[in-house]
C-alpha cells in the first residue's frame, strides 16, 4: 500500500467524521506509529491540510470541512492505474466521461496515450486486475499462448495453457475468450478469477469455429461501492489463492477479505475445505449462524 | 445495535408505496389497505409509458415532491432527502453524514425509513436497524429475503446513485371525503398530463398511444413492457378497489356502475395481459400477437378515456 493509497484513505475516514487515530491507521496499513505521524505532517505541512487531533473524538479531524486534497504526485504504479482508468473512459462517449479522460490525461502530464485494441471494461478494478488485463491485452496482440492459474466455478484451482482472443464484459464481469488447450475447446474465462498468469513464447492456435462477434460487451456499469471488510480466522496455514477476493494478511492464519456478497465469500471460504472462524464483523457472523441453524432444522432435533 | 421487528415483507409492485406500507403497519401509525395507500395518495393513477415501451415508466417523475404530497394526502408527515450523485459531489459525504444521523434518529424512534436501491435491487426498500460497530445499516428489499446490510459509506451509491430517503414523521387524521376528491382531481391531472419528465414518456391517454405505437411496428423493450404491465396491472385494480369503496363509503362522490364496470374491465384486461407477458425478473422476453395486443389497448385506451370523462363529470359538480 503506497503512501498515496493511506493519505486517501485518512481523508476519507476524516471527511466521513470516522475520526481515525494513530492506532486505526498503523493497524489499518500495519504500518508503525512512527510512520502515521510522518503521514500526517506531510498531509499539515506539505498538503496544507488543517489536520487537528480532537480530544473530545479521540481522533484526527479538519477544522476547515472545505479542505480538498490537492493534487499528488503521481508514482508508477499510480500513472499506470490512472492511464488504464483513462483508456476506460474514453469510451464512453458522453461530455462528462471525455471532460474525465482530458482530466486524467493532464494529470498524467500530457503524455500521449495510444489506444489499446483490447479494452478492460468500465467495472470496480484492483492492481491484480490490472496486471492480468495488461499482459492478457499484450498476448492478444502479439498472438502468443498463455499459461494461467484458473479458478473454475467450484473455485478449483488449475494450470490451463490458453490462445486468448478476446476481452469481453456481461454486466460487471469481465471475461475472455479463448482457445483452451486442457480442455481443447474454445472457452470463456473470468478475469477476476486469474490467479495468475504468464506468456509463452508459442504463437496462439487458430480455432476455426472462433467467431469474435459471438463475444460482444453487454451493458457497461459503474460499481462506486466500497467492498465489506471481514476478519476471518482459519484453523491451519493454506494456499492464499484459493480465495477468490483482495486478501491480506494479517498473521499466518488471520486474512482481512473485501467481498461484496455473503454468499458468495462464504461459498467460497466452505470450499476451501478448512475450519474457520468469521471475527468479523458481527452481521455476518449471525447471518452464517442463522442459515446454518436453518440448515440443522431441516435435519429435526 | 438496534434493529426494528418490521411487521411484515414488502408486497406491492409499486416499491415506494410497499415500503411506506411497511412502515406504517410497524409504527401502528395507520392500518391502511394497500389499495387506499395507492388510491388516496394518487400513485395508482400513475401511469407513464415511454415511447419506447421501458422499464423506467413507472419510477420517472420527482421523487421527493410527488411522494411529499402523496404522503400529505394520506395525512403523513414526512420528510426527504434527495441528492443526485454519480461520485462528482464535492459535498455529498456531508449531506450522506447528515442523513446517516437521520436515519438512526428515525430508527432510534421506532420508525422504519424508506430508502432508494438500499441493496443491488434498483427498487425502493426498507431500512430497519443499525449497528455502529460494523457501520451498517439493515435493510429489507423487495425480495424480502436475508439481504447483506448497507455500510454506512454505501449509503446513496447504486447503479441509479440517489441519495434518496424518506422519514415518517407522524400521522395526522385526514378528511376522507376531501381525501377522495383531491386524489380524483390528481388522477384527472396525471390523465389529461402531456408527459412525465420529458415528450419520450407519455402520461395517461398518452402513455396509451407510446404502448400502440410501440406494438404496431415501433421499436419496443420487451422485458419492459412485461415489467410495465406487472406494476399497472396492479395500479389498475387499486383503482378499481379504491373506486368501490368511494362508491359505498363517500357521501359526497357518486360513482356510476358504468364507471366500477370500466375499472373492472380495464384491470381485468391488464392482469390477463401480464399473465400473457409474465415478468419473472429472469431470462428473455418475447412479446407475441403485438396485432392483437394493439388492438386491446386501443380498446383499454377508449375505456378508460371514458371513464376520465365520468370523473370530470363528477368532479364538475362540487
């Protein structure tokens, strides 16, 4: 988590009167107490935010509610996100998206962005979508094999050698189509489900009933929605991958998981095939409760 | 943590009206029928079309302002927010704090709040608890089934991102007989009305035209004209419901035979017609015999033009 990504995250959480404290921060980025209060003297000295501790919140406030965060400097990782965001949006062909790409493109200094032949659909991305859509992009358009480790939809796990196509969305998922050599049959495949992914050096497969029109975007969406953060415990260590959302760890059995549907984690967390134990957050601690009780009824006493 | 023991599911097609019901049959406010909900509040006089036959007809007018004055007619007090945020609002978290410290005054108070898209379903719902620990609010949609709360930051954000809230604030007696007439008044109003919002949505007589229009050779969205008939046929038969109740009840209103006989029909021909059409909120939608169906919304169309005509007759005379 880049510097960047914190100072948002602290102007959001001061913006939304959630009055974090150096303690919610450094556990929040596990970062140390040191590092917070570096955070907020660049945000008081280099930003110019009115950034005060209040005793009576316990926790950082502005004392001008019309502060905005200035513009930042803008970091590798950070231009490729903002250059892909700005591809997304030039496709919309309305005046607010196109006043967002000129907005993203001066940000980025004006550096001339070549149109891409394949491009990720307007949808909620994290970093690992990104990568996987930039080298899947780049195997299309060199026409070379890939290899990726693909979670099918019982969330097993396995190595599928692919001659990628072409990139597509339904709604909010993204797919691609493709040549799959397992399989040795044309098939689509969910990017959010690439674990990972590598290039060959092996020029793609023709199939010869591949027919590109077959594969047309339906209906692009927006999904400004911020994900639920659960805590969840597992009995032993396990392979990270087989969870199918943005993870992190918090000590060898312990993962922080963003998901946007209960049932679908927990589908997803059952099928792992290891105890565990939901810390977090109550709701959906009561919500397993109460279908598993259902379930138990069924049985009788 | 706090969570209110809502009294029952939400049940009408129209997702506002079946939230307020919700919340009115929980606070013990007023144990209306939902056909006098929709009677008196005007709403099931709505009826909007687009030219082209979608979805959007039955949701587009101005939220707040129609729902205020419908709710008035009903003799509730209420208020609302409503803000239009597609993530470009330099000050929408303020105004989403401010309605976040509503909502929990509201429950706070025993009162349900009726909330815009407050699950993926782009319908009106129910909020009816909170849990500051886990910042969420809990939610009923119309599916009525266990849906994942909101999070606090949530609130506002949907595919159509309104920030839209109504709070209930108490109940006044109303004067039935000035309620039936008035809510007359309003349904002549939205019948006689060019359109809604904008010429591609028809209103009343108009909204006839953009549905024949569409069957006899136009372009038209079949899932929703299935999706339009489900929530009018319903619309259509509080109507009738509401008529015969002025016929038995009011004192001051004399409705006709012929005019129970025209509802009768007109819902009827409605429900038959959704049957035909069903809307399951899955799969693909064909629209078949569009001649045919033409041609029973013209007569639908003559009927209830008709039926206008006896409502003005009546009102002419107070």
């Amino acid at each position: 988590m880049s510097n960047f990504h914190r100072i948002q995250w602290i102007d959001t959480k001061i913006k939304s009167k959630n009055y974090p404290d150096i303690s919610e921060i450094s556990g929040k980025f596990e970062i140390s107490r040191r590092q917070v209060y570096r955070d907020i003297e660049y945000m008081k000295d280099s930003l110019g935010a009115p950034i005060e501790y209040s005793k009576k919140n316990k926790g950082y406030i502005y004392s001008d509610d019309t502060f905005m965060l200035p513009s930042f400097f803008l970091g590798k990782e950070e231009k490729e996100a903002l250059r892909f965001l700005s591809e997304q949006y030039s496709k919309i062909q309305d005046e607010n998206s196109q006043n967002i790409v000129k907005l993203f493109r001066r940000m980025l200094g004006d550096e001339e962005i070549t149109a891409e032949k394949n491009k990720f659909p307007v949808y909620s991305i994290n970093k690992e979508n990104i990568d996987i859509f930039n080298s899947l992009s780049e195997a299309i358009e060199n026409k070379i094999k890939i290899k990726i480790d693909y979670l099918n939809i019982k969330f097993e796990s396995a190595e599928r050698e692919v001659s990628p196509y072409k990139i597509f969305n339904i709604g909010s998922k993204i797919y691609f189509v493709g040549y799959c050599h397992l399989k040795e049959d044309l098939r689509t495949f969910r990017i959010d489900r690439i674990k990972n992914i590598k290039l060959t050096n092996e020029k793609i497969y023709v199939c010869s009933y591949y027919f590109p029109e077959r594969y047309k975007e339906k209906h692009i969406d927006f999904n400004y929605k911020i994900p639920y953060t659960a805590t969840v415990l597992f009995e032993r260590e396990f392979d990270k991958k087989l969870l199918k959302y943005r993870v992190s760890e918090i000590n060898g059995r312990k993962y922080k998981i963003e998901f946007y549907n209960s049932s679908e984690l927990v589908s997803n967390l059952m099928s792992i095939g290891i105890p565990f134990e939901i810390e977090k957050p109550l709701w959906l601690k009561n919500k397993i409760y109460s279908v598993i009780k259902n379930i138990f009824k069924g049985f009788g006493d | 943590m706090l969570k209110i023991d809502l009294k029952n599911k939400i049940s009408m097609w129209n997702s506002f009206m079946g939230s307020l019901k919700v919340c009115l049959d929980t606070t013990g406010f007023k144990n209306y029928d939902c056909y006098k909900i929709m009677g008196i509040s005007g709403m099931a006089f709505n009826f909007v079309m687009s030219t082209k036959c979608d979805a959007s007809g039955p949701t587009v007018y101005d939220w707040g302002n129609s729902h205020f004055y419908m709710l008035d007619r009903l003799g509730i007090i209420s208020e609302y927010d409503q803000i239009y945020s597609d993530g470009k609002l330099n000050t929408f978290i303020h105004y989403r704090n401010n309605s976040t410290e509503k909502i929990k005054k509201s429950l706070n108070a025993g009162i349900p709040v009726i909330a815009w898209a407050p699950s993926n379903v782009l319908e009106f719902g129910v909020i009816y608890g909170y849990d500051d620990s886990d910042k969420v609010f809990f939610i009923q949609d119309v599916y009525g089934g266990n849906s994942d709360p909101l999070l606090y930051d949530n609130l506002g954000v949907s595919n159509i991102p309104y920030l839209y809230l109504h709070y209930i604030k108490g109940f006044v007696e109303i004067n039935t007989e000035k309620a039936y007439r008035e809510s007359l008044e309003y349904g002549l109003k939205e019948w006689k009305r060019e359109y809604s919002i904008s010429p591609y949505y028809g209103s009343g007589i108009k909204a006839y035209d953009n549905i024949i229009n569409a069957l006899s050779g136009g372009i038209i969205n079949d899932f929703g004209f299935c999706y339009c008939m489900k929530v009018y046929s319903e619309s259509k038969k509080y109507i009738y419901q509401y008529l015969k109740e002025i016929s038995e009840k009011s004192s001051e209103i004399k409705i006709e035979n012929k005019l129970l006989g025209n509802y009768k029909f007109i819902s009827e021909t409605f429900t038959e017609i959704s049957n035909e059409n069903p809307f399951t909120g899955k799969g693909n939608y064909k629209i078949f015999n569009r001649e045919k169906l033409a041609k029973t919304f013209s007569e639908l169309r003559k009927t209830e033009d008709e039926s206008f005509g006896i409502i003005a007759n009546i009102l002419n005379n107070f």
